[in-house]
C-alpha cells in the first residue's frame, strides 16, 4: 500500500516526459486529500512542487501557488459539497485549470518572458480534461488496492 | 441588542488567513528572486527527480527503438547508415566551420595578425522530453546532460545542420534547452556572405524566425544562410543558424523585415550536441 504513491509519482513523471505541457500530478494531490492523512498530502504536494519548479522555466512559485490554491479550493469546497461527488470534481478540474492560466500568465508576466496566450489556453482546457480522467482512473485503481478506502 | 457586522467571523478569519497566505508567498517570491536559493534548491532536486525517475522509460524507449531498428529494419543497412550519419555530421560541422574560415581569411587577409579560431568541446546529448511540465510556457526541452559533463547555464545547443538553443538551467544529469523558436530566444545573427548583422528572434513553433535591427540600406539575399556572429558572449562564430526566406523593405521603417527558417529541424530531434568553449586566455 506504501508503495502507491512512489510509484503514481513515477508513473506521472513518465506521463508528462511524454506529454508536452501537461500536469499528472494535481489528480493525485486531490486523491491524496481526499483519502490519506494531512501529513502524506503535504509529503506528496512538496514532492510535486519540487518536480514542476525544477524541471520547468519559470523562477520559483509557479507551482506553489497552483497547488497552493488547488489545496485552499479543495479544503473551502468540502466545507459546501461532498468531497467525493462528480459535480464537486467536476468544479475543482474548472477551477484548477482557470487557475493554471491566470497563475502562469502572472508568472510569466513577473519574470517578463513573451508567453504564447492561445498554447497556455489550449494547454489549460486539455488539463481540465486530464485532470478529469486521470482522478477517475487513480480513484479507480486506489479503491482496487485499498479495499477499505473511502468512497468520499 | 446584537452588533450588525459586515462580514462573519469565520468569514473575517477567511480573509485574514488568505492575505497572510498571499504576503508570505509575495516574501518568499521576493526573496527567492533577489538570491536564487530556492531556485537552484528546485532545479538540482527537481531535475534530478525527473532524469532519475524517467531512466527506465528512455532506457525501455531505447530498447524498442533500438530492437526495431537493428534487427528488424534491415541490420547491415541499419548500421551502415548509422556510420554514414555520423561521418556526415562531422563533415557539416567541419564544412561550417571552412565556410567561417574561409570568409574570415579573405577579409583578413590584409591584416598581420589576427585571433586564432576558438577550440570547441563538443558532447553528444539524448532529447528526454519537449515541453516537460505544466510550466512550460516557452519552446523548450530536456537533455540528458547537464553540471557533470560540463553543461552550463547558456551552452549552446546544436546539430549538424544549425543551431537548437541554448541551456536555459541545468542540474547534474539533466539539462533544459530554450530552442531558438521560442519569442524569448535572441541570438545575435551575421549573414554569412554579406555579412550584415542583426538580432534573430523565434516567433513561437512553425513560425519565421525575425531578424531585428537590419538597416534598409545593409545587404541581406533570400536563400543567405544566417550565423551566429559570436558577439552575443554565448554562441561560437559562425554556427549555421536559418536561412533568409523573405525580405520586405518598407519605406516607412528605418529597417528590412526579414523573415527566416531554421536550418536544424526542430521537431523531430532525438540527438543534439552541446558546444563548450574550451579555448584558453593568451598568455603574453
């Protein structure tokens, strides 16, 4: 059971060295909140932060603050929906990738670097999808391994 | 009688909670900008992160390709070809290099002395990924070289055809490459017979490169082939970097609009070379 969340870290490192521009990792924080103890989250949001920010052009803080506000959306929205539901997923895969093209705009615009506007778009619209498919997937194989793990 | 208040108090702790969020993140930025600790901290761990986690996909990638291409794709021819590419891309860069010197000896030749052309280490690097992450925003890649073979911040990134980037950062293992296509890339660009010089700068992937700064009365030919003139500090002279496509002289602007394709093909990479300048300071 350990080994589930090594091994999604890998496998979305392989995912995104074969799809340009795209994030695997934000599904599994979003598991990772809704299923595990706050410490895994942070351990695995640390991990992800460090991959994105060392591998990616941008100076430090992109990702802190994309994961940063999925972790704060995430936590205000339990308080009103029910964690595990499809419309609640549903609403934080629109939030995240509204999220991901206001946060790299700025980003980018701090560090004055020219940004193609129409790639960070189609960019942000493919991830509200990836997100999407990806949580399905992951929550799928999770309640495979963990047959006691929560439905919400 | 109870206080009317505008805002909750859950809602007021909200607020306070999310502005302190915001001031520290807004120090941590500000900080990080000014000494680059958390950078180099991302870069050395996150790179290394990736290179390390991703060797068994480039090894199985490897593998796959390597079987189909040897065995099954014909062998003999398969290796005989392989030779024949490499001895090709030494020759275009040892013909990149005669062109340089070449031009360079007729115009000198009047002169008594002159600066001896610079040496270059050149290392053979394996493209990982394009674009890795949700951060890239730029036109960029990844490259199995980095701190422990001599790879740099700025080191120029070439193939045998024309010039790919340059190293944008780079970890032990692991190096990303901002290719020439990208808006952010300038490169400072001499035309290889006229020698007119200018800045070339990338207009984003499938687009002309722009060539910046050519006074309309300067002498540049469609079909020249484009250099690196050396003076940007960054690229060796004389590297093949496009060839002019299209000019346009407008009478209302100082300067020609000059439009250019890259000589290497950019998309479909699989190896690259990476240019160190190991050329020694003359000691007099």
């Amino acid at each position: 059971m350990w080994l589930f969340w090594p091994l999604f870290v890998v496998l979305a490192v392989w995912m995104q060295l074969v799809f340009p521009g795209m994030d695997f990792l934000a599904a599994g924080i979003v598991l990772c909140m809704q299923q595990e103890r706050p410490g895994k989250v942070l351990l695995l949001t640390l991990v992800c932060v460090v991959i994105q920010e060392g591998a990616g052009p941008l100076a430090f803080g992109a990702s802190a603050l994309r994961y940063g506000t999925l972790v704060v959306f995430f936590l205000l929205g339990r308080k009103l929906f029910e964690a595990g539901s499809p419309a609640f997923i549903l609403l934080v895969a629109g939030f995240f990738s509204v999220a991901h093209y206001l946060s790299l705009k700025t980003m980018a615009g701090l560090q004055s670097l020219v940004v193609l506007d129409q790639r960070i778009f189609v960019d942000s619209v493919l991830l509200f999808f990836v997100f999407l498919v990806e949580w399905l997937v992951l929550s799928r194989i999770y309640r495979m391994i963990v047959p006691h793990a929560s439905r919400s | 009688m109870p206080s009317i208040s505008l805002f909750p108090r859950r809602s007021k702790r909200l607020i306070i909670f999310l502005l302190l969020a915001v001031f520290c993140f807004l120090g941590v930025y500000t900080w990080n900008w000014r000494t680059g600790a958390l950078d180099t901290f991302a870069e050395r761990s996150g790179m290394e992160i990736v290179i390390w986690t991703g060797t068994p996909l480039l090894w199985a990638r490897e593998k796959i390709q390597g079987v189909w291409k040897r065995y099954i794709y014909l062998v003999a021819l398969r290796q005989e070809n392989d030779r024949l590419r490499a001895k090709v891309t030494d020759l275009h860069l040892q013909l990149s290099r005669l062109h340089e010197d070449a031009a360079e000896v007729s115009r000198l030749r009047a002169l008594h002395s002159f600066q001896p052309p610079e040496e270059w280490r050149i290392e053979g690097g394996r493209v990982v990924s394009y674009r890795f992450g949700p951060h890239a925003v730029v036109e960029s890649m990844l490259v199995d070289k980095g701190i422990a073979a001599n790879v740099h911040t700025n080191t120029p990134v070439i193939t045998s055809q024309g010039v790919v980037g340059r190293v944008l950062r780079s970890s032990a293992n692991l190096s990303q490459v901002l290719m020439i296509t990208d808006p952010n890339s300038r490169i400072s660009a001499i035309g290889r017979d006229n020698r007119t010089q200018g800045i070339l700068v990338g207009q984003g992937p499938g687009d002309f490169l722009h060539m910046l700064y050519v006074p309309l009365n300067d002498i540049l030919e469609e079909g020249e082939v484009l250099v690196t003139s050396g003076l940007d500090g960054i690229f060796p002279k004389g590297l093949p970097l496009a060839r002019v496509e299209r000019i346009i002289r407008s009478s209302v602007s100082l300067f020609q609009t000059v439009y250019a394709v890259p000589l290497a093909d950019l998309r479909n990479l699989e190896e690259v070379l990476l240019v160190s300048n190991v050329s020694q300071p003359v000691v007099e």
